[in-house]
C-alpha cells in the first residue's frame, strides 16, 4: 500500500500489553483513514453493546489517527483523536493542528488504538517503530507550558542517551491534557503545542479517565512513501499557489471575524446567545493586529495559509497571557459570549482556558449559560461566592478554575452545559434547559441561523451526527464544499480543509488522493458510497447513545429553542427559525443520505452499503425500546 506505515500500535493501559496491529487494504479503500476508520474501529470494538459502555470508563477506546494525505498534502500536519464522546455519546472525528502527526508517520505509525486505564499516571512514548509507556506522576497536575518543559527535556536526553551519536535531537511533538482532563469534566480537549486543542466530543477527559498524560511522538524515518511522487510534488505546488493568493486567510486567519460575524452578519454569541449582534469595534482584527499580535505568520508543517498568529498581552492587567489569535470560536466564546469586547481580555480568558485543559468553545458556552443564570437571579452570589458580570473576565477565570477543579457550583458546570442544566433544573425546581444553547450535548459553534447570513443553516446542527460541531455541518446539497459529506473526506484524509476553501484547490483532491496512494476515487464513488458508509455509522451510534442519555429521533434532531425567538437587535431585527421550515428541510436531508421519516437509516440504505450488522443493531434496539 502507498501512503500508508501499514501498521497501528493498540495498546492496553491497564495490563501494560504493547501490539502491533494491521488492517486490511479492502477496508483501508472503504475507510480511508482518521475519522472515517476510527468509525469504523469504534463500531467493531464497541457496537456490540454501545448502549451501555460509559465513555469515562476503561472500557471506552481512544483512538488516534492519521490519514493517507498526512504530510503531503498542504496543511497536511492534522491528526484525528476519536472515541465513544463523553459529551454527546456518539463518535466525534475532532482533529487537531501540530507535527506529532508527521512524527507518528515518521515513527513508522499510522496511528494508535488505546483502551483500558493505567494503575498510576503515564504517558506513552513513540519512537521509531517502538512504543512505550513511561512513568507521568511528576507531571500530573502540570498545565500546558510546564507539561512541555518537562517532557521536551526529559524525551530529548532519552533519545541522545540511546543514540549517543546521532545529530542534535529537535523538540518531540506533545499530545497532553490538563487538569481539567484529569479530572475528566467532559469539556476537556487533547492539546499540544501551547495552543493547539481537539476540543469537540470531549476526548481530554477521556484520558484523564484513562490516567493518560500524554502522548510524546518523534520520528526519525520519512513519511510513507508515495505512489507517483512526481504527481505528488505537482499537486503540493499548485494547491499552495492557490493558497498563497487567499489574502485574508494568510492576513488574518478567522481572527478576522470577531468583529465581521457580529456586525455583518448578526450570527455571533453575545451574552449567551441573547443577542447575535454587536457594533463593537474595539473588537476589530485591526485592535488585535495592533495590540497582542506578535507573531503575524504562524503556520504548522506544510501549511500555505499560515493563518494563525500568536498573540501576548504585553501590559496591564492581563500582561503576559499568551494564546494563538485567538481564533474566531474563541473570539466568541471567551470574548462577546461573556460580554467582553478587548482583544486583551479575550486573550488572557483563552489563556486560562488552554492552562487548565478546556475545549474554548464548551467552557465559553457553559460560562455563558452560568452567566445568564446570574443575570436573571437563577445562580446568586451564595451558588458562587462571587458576583458574576457580564464583561467581568476575572469573574469567568474564577469560575473557570471552580469548574477545573470540580469545586462547588464548578463540579455541576464541569459536565457540560446540558447535563448541568438538567442537574440545576432538578435543584432549582424550574426548566433551565431553554438557556442552553447545544446540539445533543455539546456546545453549537460560535455561528447562528436566524439572520440567515451565516455559512450554517437550519439542519446543520440538528442532523449532524457530531452534535453541534460547526466543522461538521448537515448540509441539504450534501456534495457542497462545506457539507458533512465533504468534511468526513478531509478529516479521514487527514489535513486542513482551510486549505480546499477555493475550488479550484478542492477539485484537485480526488487527483491528490490518486497519486498518494494509487486508489482512484471518484466524487460519485465518495459521496454515493464511502462517505454515506461512514455518515450511517456515526448517526446509528448516536442514536443508541446511552448510558446516561438516549437522544430521541425528531425531538432531538431540533435546533435550540433560543433561535425560534425573534433576534432582538441588528439590521436583522425581527428575524428568526421556523419550526415548519426545519421540519419540512429535515426530511429532505433524512431523504438525501438515505436515512427515512425519523431519521434512522434505512435497512435498504444500510444493506446497499454492506452494513448488515448495523441494520440488525438498530432493529433490535428501537424494537426494545418502543
């Protein structure tokens, strides 16, 4: 096989047992890669009895993975991290930016398969052709910054002692949680670098449940080799002088959005979703350009675009916060979410998120909720032991820390935003689920549906089978360049897919995949075959879900209740979701993929793409359940 190691490491924390595990080139040709044959792993190891495994448990499977285009294609440094999702329990493909893909690759990997729980703290080690699980009680509790430290050095004098000879070793890539994983609230992300986190699906806690630090990578060996490399090398070129031309990518990145979503289009979180539009302009990219920004290109391995940048806060109250742009989610998130419209406040909030561990758009979202709460006298300062404001940014850290360390008030907050609303509805005696703003327990992405401007919209969340993952939207013309259908193909592939945004970069992929690794792959072969096979996967498992929820076909296939209300403010004053209209395009979109009225797939549809074994699970299960 070309574009493949050809082999995985499975690995059980709770015996110590280390293998090596190969998969077929038949299913290797079905599943391509990262989301698509996590799916598929997921589904063999744990299917069976879905319903019933708790994602916090030894039992759940984490799954790390890259693809076939990783290291090739541009914007090709991304790797796949997948399980049983502690937030919406189902299967999340949450990718994630940094060059510990390459290193596994180079290691000799295509990915890891790890279940059980380790004894003590560990992490694992990956080395040319060889893993390991060391020793990581001296880096338990540790955030971000002193988790690199340590384990850059402590990695780096291994290899040198073990290759005395060898040139200069440069800096291992990191994988790692922070206590907000250790102590497995369910908005944890996997991170690396300082910056970098997968946080949809909640995988953090899933290695903290594990007793999993991290994961250190370093290869020495080249990437797979190619199938025509000359055709390869041609690609790589004309994708990136495309990419070189999207100036406002390359200038900016999403930064650029924290002032434009809100003011342009009225789709951004301001104060938990009461409104979505602001006129702030000391919210603009300029003010973050002018003010944090450091780094102004700041790209990972093979990355065009570079559109990233560093930013740093460097005086007054908040000197010294470092993060990346911050992006847009965070923008929102940590920023008009809360009611804070500084580029310096933002920054210093998404640093704190990074330092403790969180997935900046679940803890933004959850503080939001907190924050309405409070607004409305729900929450009171005795619930908190401190005022909590709008705009108020050490007020939300505070919080923040509460929620990290399971203190209080912080230990209902760190499950979630949906699971914390039905808790505090029980303790309050009064709904409280109208306030929360997510799709079958995860957080939506900082993008709303009522003024109609934004790329997302009525069935992108309530029939993705991710939850509420922005990056993962349901899409009625399901072969769109931002279709669940399409996103599948880059997060199975896997690279960025900022990359592919010009279509005349996006219809270079089915060529790029060819030369890659031989296979042809057509447009009608993926959308009408390989990407339904996938998409019928995760929409079954997210159906049995279990064990604390069972999301319901239709009444959880709905978008939140806030958006049916009227927005208040902004040139789309008055605008807002029909439940006709999301009724009436749901069912077009169930007819698409070939799911029926319910949203369930069809046996016809599941049979057609060889799934019989599904088919026979969800009879059984919906049969039991009537």
């Amino acid at each position: 096989m070309r574009g493949y190691a050809g082999k995985f490491a499975e690995i059980d924390l709770s015996t110590g047992g280390i293998k090596e595990t190969k998969f077929r080139e038949a299913l290797l040709r079905e599943y391509i890669g990262g989301r698509g044959l996590a799916t598929k792993i997921l589904w063999d190891k744990l299917g069976e009895r879905w319903e019933e495994i708790d994602p916090l448990s030894p039992e759940n499977v984490l799954i790390i993975l890259a693809g076939p285009l990783t290291g090739y294609f541009p914007g090709g440094a991304r790797m796949c991290i997948s399980g049983k999702s502690p937030l919406t329990l189902g299967i999340v493909g949450s990718t994630i930016a940094g060059e510990h893909a390459i290193d596994m690759r180079c290691a000799g990997f295509d990915g890891l398969i790890v279940r059980g729980k380790a004894q003590n703290p560990v992490y694992v080690l990956v080395t040319d052709n060889m893993v390991e699980i060391k020793n990581a009680s001296h880096v338990w509790g540790k955030t971000r910054i002193e988790i690199y430290k340590i384990l850059t050095k402590e990695a780096v004098t291994e290899l040198e002692e073990r290759s005395p000879n060898s040139r200069e070793w440069k800096a291992p890539s990191i994988l790692h949680i922070g206590p907000a994983g250790e102590r497995m609230s369910r908005m944890a992300a996997v991170q690396t670098k300082y910056t970098h986190g997968a946080g949809y699906g909640g995988y953090g806690a899933v290695m903290g449940s594990k007793n999993l630090k991290a994961i250190i990578f370093k290869g020495m060996g080249p990437i797979p080799e190619a199938s025509n490399m000359q055709r390869t090398k041609e690609l790589m070129c004309q994708i990136t002088k495309i990419n070189f031309k999207a100036d406002l990518w390359r200038r900016w990145g999403t930064g650029s959005f924290g002032y434009d979503v809100g003011a342009r289009l009225s789709s951004e979180p301001v104060r938990n979703w009461q409104e979505e539009w602001h006129d702030e302009k000391s919210f603009g990219v300029d003010k973050f350009e002018e003010k944090v920004w450091v780094k102004r290109y700041w790209g990972d391995f093979g990355c065009p675009i570079t559109c990233l940048k560093l930013a740093v806060v460097k005086a007054g109250p908040f000197k010294d916060a470092i993060s990346d742009n911050p992006d847009y989610e965070f923008q929102a998130y940590c920023g008009t979410n809360l009611g804070i419209f500084t580029p310096e406040a933002n920054v210093y909030l998404c640093s704190i998120v990074e330092d403790l561990g969180f997935c900046g758009i679940q803890v933004g979202n959850v503080l939001g909720f907190a924050g309405e709460l409070y607004q409305r006298g729900i929450l009171t300062q005795k619930d908190l032991g401190f005022e909590l404001k709008w705009g108020d940014a050490e007020a939300f850290v505070r919080l923040m820390r509460m929620i990290s360390n399971r203190e209080g008030i912080g230990d209902v907050l760190a499950d979630g935003t949906y699971r914390a609303a039905v808790k505090l509805s029980k303790i309050k005696g009064k709904d409280l689920t109208k306030y929360t703003v997510v799709e079958k327990g995860q957080a939506i992405g900082a993008h709303g549906i009522r003024s109609r401007q934004d790329f997302v919209d009525i069935v992108s969340y309530p029939c993705s089978v991710q939850g509420g993952d922005h990056t993962s939207p349901a899409q009625r013309e399901i072969r769109k360049g931002d279709s669940e259908l399409t996103l599948i193909l880059h997060d199975s592939g896997v690279y960025c897919w900022f990359n592919v945004f010009e279509s005349d970069a996006f219809d270079l992929i089915w060529d790029f995949f060819q030369a890659v690794t031989g296979w042809s792959i057509t447009a009608d072969e993926w959308y009408e075959n390989k990407a339904l096979r996938i998409l019928a996967i995760q929409r079954a498992v997210l159906l049995l879900s279990g064990p604390d929820f069972t999301w319901k076909p239709l009444v959880d296939d709905d978008i939140p209740g806030r958006w049916y209300d009227p927005l208040p403010s902004g040139p789309y004053t008055g605008r807002a979701a029909e439940r006709k209209e999301l009724m009436e395009e749901r069912q077009k979109y169930f007819e698409a993929v070939g799911w029926n009225e319910r949203g369930v797939p069809k046996s016809s549809t599941l049979k057609r793409l060889g799934l019989n074994d599904v088919d026979k699970k969800l009879k059984a299960f919906f049969i039991h359940n009537q």
